[in-house]
C-alpha cells in the first residue's frame, strides 16, 4: 500500500476530479489523503478518503468576492489566493507526515504552490493535475480567457511562446510568499511561477483527446485520460420531490451557474423569463435560495443539489457557467447546452462545446432574454445540435479503461524495493 496526497485548489468543481482520482487510487488498495479547506471534509469522508484541513485563510471571502467571476480580476484574486495558501497547504501536510509518514505520491493541481516546495524538500514524485485545456496555456492554442488573447491569436506561434513564457502579470500577487516559503523549507525558489506548473514527473490531462487535442508544447510525459464525471451521486441521490417533479411532465431545462455562485440573481430572473416565452417547465439549481424570484411558477423547480449524472439525462436542455465536470455531465447525458461563460476556463470550454456542434455559448454579460431567447430555442429545436450532443454522447462511451490511469499513476510511484533499500 502507497500513500497518496490530493492537494486541490479552488471551489467544489476543481476539487471533484481529485475526490474521483482518490477513488480509484484508494480502490486499488492505497491510502489517499485529501488536503484542502473545512468545506470539502464531506466530500473526502463520502468518498472514503482521509481528509486533512488547511485554516480557512480568506476561502469564505474569496467565494463571496464578484471579482471571483469576472475576466481577468478572476486571475488575480487566485493568484493573491493561492500565495496565502502556500504556507498553510504545507504545514496541513506536515501534520499528515507526523501521523502517516511521508507520502509516496502527491497528485497536485498546477495553483497549489505547496506542491513543488514539498517534491524538492521530501524528494516525492509530483503529478500535475490539469483539469482543462485552458491550464496548458498552450502557445499553439492561446486560451481566450488571457488578457490581450485577441491580439496573441493573431501573432506567430514564435512571439506568442515568447509572450506566454515571460510575461508573468500575476506572480507578483503569489511569488512573494512562495519565495517565503522556500526559504522557510531551504528550497530554491522559482524564477516565475510558470517554470513550476508542470512537474518533471508527469502531468495528467483529465479530458479526452476529441474534446482537446494535444498541443507540441504540452509537457512531453503527459497523460491524457478522460473526463472523470465525478458528482457524489452515490452520496446524495436525487431527492425524492426532484424526481416526482421530473416525472410529472415535460423534460425540462435545467439553469446553473455553479454551487458557489453567489452573484446570479439575475442570471435566474433571465431564466425565468426565458422559460416563460418558451413555454417550457425548467430546474434551477443553487444552494442559495435567496437568488431566485420570489413565487415561482409551478413550472419552474428549485434545488439546493442535484447530482447532473441523474438529472440531465431526464432534461432537455441545460444552460451552465461552462465548467468542465458541469459540461461533461451534459456530454455523457446527451443534450444540448447553452453555456454563459463568465472567467477562467470557461469561454474556452465554451468554444470548444460549440465547434463540436453539442451546443452554443453567449457570454454572461450579454445574457438577456432578447440575446438568449433565440440561442436556447435552437439549442431546443435545431436537430443538427441535438445531434452533435448526442454524438459527443456516443464519444464519452468509449471510456479509456481507468486501469490505463491507475497503473501510469503506480508507474510513477517508487517501488517497493526502492523504498527498502
């Protein structure tokens, strides 16, 4: 048996695919540890995972803060933020170290900071953990989300390497506290956060090759898996008044725009209105009950959670933010999506939905009922829409076997023998 660290960063959605991976590592027989917030034990402990937490250190504010959801302040504010985390992330660790032992691997997302102090300092092979394409900030795909994306498209790949290599505009909001924290732990710290992204021991791609393909600057010893569809749905099932609303007419449209979304109100006054006009029954989705309209129609069902694996594949539509588990979920249920990007991977995801003929996108700002009436009633009507979603469908069948994943995961491992040596 190995002992696996998990080090996450971010909301619920950048922490599922490393509650799935931990899954699969520990059915394999090892033990798999989770290091993150107070807000996520459950989801460790419901997966039969250790969880280890680090001091909340602004996570509650930075979820309630709106720059959280625009271009570019996004990027700052997670920068600033995973700075904080650094120090705290490591001494999480050291606590697990004084119980468990040191760890033999460490699947880390390329934000934790914390991830390549500790393969320096207790010389443990790191995985980077991409969960989209947009975090390969590849030079021959540049992802929209960046500022000046527009202009770098438009350049030779040359200039745009050269651009994306070293123009750092958020470090200085982070590398302080790396610094900081190497020289605390006497490891030599990083000229840009950049050059610590992807670890030399390997870094894992958790969506398919038809959804992204692999770029020449994507780092050499990656592993592109696939989607991992992780949403609890064996710990919470679909409630009970959820699935007798469901079965009491229509396939409805589901809205969303994520669980820690706390700035949507008028996302669901839009929502509202557009099911109104298209005389459709629809879901909404939101732990946050005060961001929808007061007196709802009966069309219209509000749910603190639902687990997408069973609800979209008894719907007819679904308009999300564009994350990657939410838009995965939409692939693997077969239905049109109209996503309303807001920052991050977003508008890349979106873009890529489109181009494979399962969807289309209208950016956030620009969601009205006069803009979107239209977009959700081809994603309704347009046949060559349903179409490509359920072509996509018939692409999330065909599953790479997860065994292809535990095993390279293994791979990377130090061996037995190594350890005894």
């Amino acid at each position: 048996m190995m002992k696996i660290l998990l080090l996450p960063l971010g909301t619920t959605g950048d922490v599922l695919p490393f509650v799935w991976a931990g899954r699969q590592m520990r059915e394999r027989g090892h033990s798999v540890t989770l290091v993150w917030v107070e807000a996520c034990r459950q989801m460790a402990v419901q997966a039969g995972l250790d969880f280890e937490p680090i001091p909340d250190d602004g996570y509650e504010a930075l979820v309630r803060d709106p720059a959280l959801w625009r271009p570019h302040q996004s990027l700052k504010v997670t920068h600033a933020f995973a700075g904080r985390c650094v120090p705290r992330c490591l001494q999480a660790v050291e606590n697990v170290i004084a119980r468990q032992g040191k760890p033999d691997l460490i699947l880390a997302t390329i934000m934790n900071f914390a991830a390549p102090i500790l393969r320096r300092k207790l010389s443990v092979p790191v995985i980077s953990t991409i969960l989209s394409p947009y975090q390969f900030v590849s030079s021959h795909q540049v992802p929209r989300s960046l500022p000046a994306s527009g202009l770098l498209r438009l350049l030779p790949v040359a200039m745009r390497r050269f651009f994306l290599t070293h123009v750092a505009p958020y470090d200085h909001l982070a590398l302080p506290q790396v610094r900081e924290s190497c020289r605390e732990h006497r490891v030599r710290p990083p000229r840009r956060l950049r050059d610590w992204w992807h670890s030399p021991d390997g870094s894992l791609a958790l969506f398919p090759e038809w959804f992204a393909a692999r770029q020449p600057d994507w780092p050499a010893n990656t592993l592109q898996w696939d989607f991992p569809l992780e949403d609890m749905a064996d710990a919470r099932p679909l409630e009970p008044r959820l699935a007798a609303f469901l079965a009491a007419g229509d396939k409805p449209v589901v809205f969303t725009l994520g669980s820690q979304h706390l700035h949507s109100r008028d996302f669901f006054e839009t929502s509202t209105r557009l099911a109104a006009q298209l005389g459709v029954r629809a879901v909404f989705a939101t732990p946050h009950a005060g961001l929808v309209p007061p007196e709802l129609p009966q069309s219209i069902f509000v749910t603190t959670y639902a687990p997408f694996s069973q609800l979209l594949p008894r719907a007819a539509a679904f308009v999300h933010h564009g994350g990657m588990g939410t838009l995965s979920q939409c692939f693997a249920a077969g239905i049109p999506q109209l996503i309303v990007p807001m920052a991050y991977d977003q508008p890349d995801n979106a873009e890529v939905v489109q181009h494979l003929g399962a969807g289309l996108m209208l950016d956030h700002d620009q969601f009205t009922p006069g803009r979107a009436l239209p977009l959700l009633r081809r994603c309704l009507e347009d046949e060559s829409i349903r179409h490509g979603a359920r072509r996509c469908q018939e692409r999330i069948r065909g599953r790479t076997a997860i065994s292809v994943l535990t095993d390279w995961l293994e791979g990377r491992m130090p061996s037995p023998a190594s350890m005894t040596a």
